[in-house]
C-alpha cells in the first residue's frame, strides 16, 4: 500500500462521528468568504454545510467578521435562523475566534473550525492537547498542507458548498 492510499485510509476512520459528540462550530467569515468567491465565484453556503455535521449535538455556532465589513440584515437574520451568534471584533477575527474556542474546549467534544488560516496551528495543538478532537472544514485551494495534517479530520469544501447568484 502506498503512503497515500494509507493516508485515505486513515482520514476515513477518522471521519466516523459518534451521534452523542458535542460540537462548536467556528466560522472565519472573512477566511472561508473571501477563498470561496477567488477560488469559486461565489458565496458560501452556509445552511449547506452546517448539514454536514450530521446528527452530532451542535453547542455553539460562532460567527466571526470585523465590524468594518458590512453584513445585511438578511444574512444576519439567516445566520440567526441557523442558531450562530455573531462576533464583530474591530480587526481581526483570529485572536475572538481563539478565545471562544479555548474557553469552550472543556465543554464540546469536537471543535470544527471553518476556515483554513495557518494561525489556527497553535489552537489545533492546544484543542488536541485537551482531548478535543479538531475539524478543519475550508477550501483546499487556501488551507496550508500544515493544517490540514495537524487537524484530526479535515474536510475540504467544494464547489457544492458555493451559492450561485
């Protein structure tokens, strides 16, 4: 068997999902926003992908974009639906995102990080190091291999995951 082949192999075992896991869901607006319209010409489909958490008990859903960059109110009031709660730090949404999720690791079971940033490396080893298993969920075309690796599952977005207008 080829490393590559044993690889797949491995990232398919660990891809089962336990139906009693507790989930926090952490979105990076602008990372996962702006590589799906370069990358894919398009907005991401967030209801899409939320479905793919399965029947895994969803805790949180955390919505992160600086205050400067606008949000409608409809989106604001479809995220609602979907359960997230908006965070508007006034810079960057790393450090906000990295906060929440080293508060709420003793609370999930797994924690899924939508968005691929490389700064994200040292909260994947922390998550790790405390038992949560860590889900990497981004656009392949702007996650660093790093992190791909360093997350227990990763899950690559495709062009399903686009809205077309």
């Amino acid at each position: 068997m080829r490393k590559s082949e044993g690889k797949k192999e491995h990232a398919s075992l660990r891809q089962k999902n336990l139906l009693f896991q507790k989930v926090a869901v952490f979105i990076d607006a602008e990372n996962i926003e702006m590589s799906g319209l370069k990358h894919h010409e398009g907005r991401t489909d967030y209801k899409k992908v939320l479905n793919q958490v399965g029947d895994r008990e969803i805790i949180r859903i955390l919505y992160y974009k600086p205050i400067y960059k606008e949000i409608s109110k409809s989106f604001d009031d479809f995220m609602a639906s979907l359960g997230a709660e908006m965070r508007r730090p006034q810079k960057n949404a790393d450090s906000f995102l990295i906060i929440d999720a080293v508060t709420l690791a003793e609370k999930v079971d797994v924690a899924i990080i939508i968005g691929g940033d490389k700064d994200y490396l040292p909260l994947i080893w922390y998550l790790k190091s405390r038992g949560c298993r860590t889900e990497i969920w981004s656009w392949p075309e702007s996650t660093s291999p790093e992190v791909q690796e360093a997350a227990d599952f990763y899950f690559p977005l495709t062009r399903d995951y686009v809205i077309r207008e």
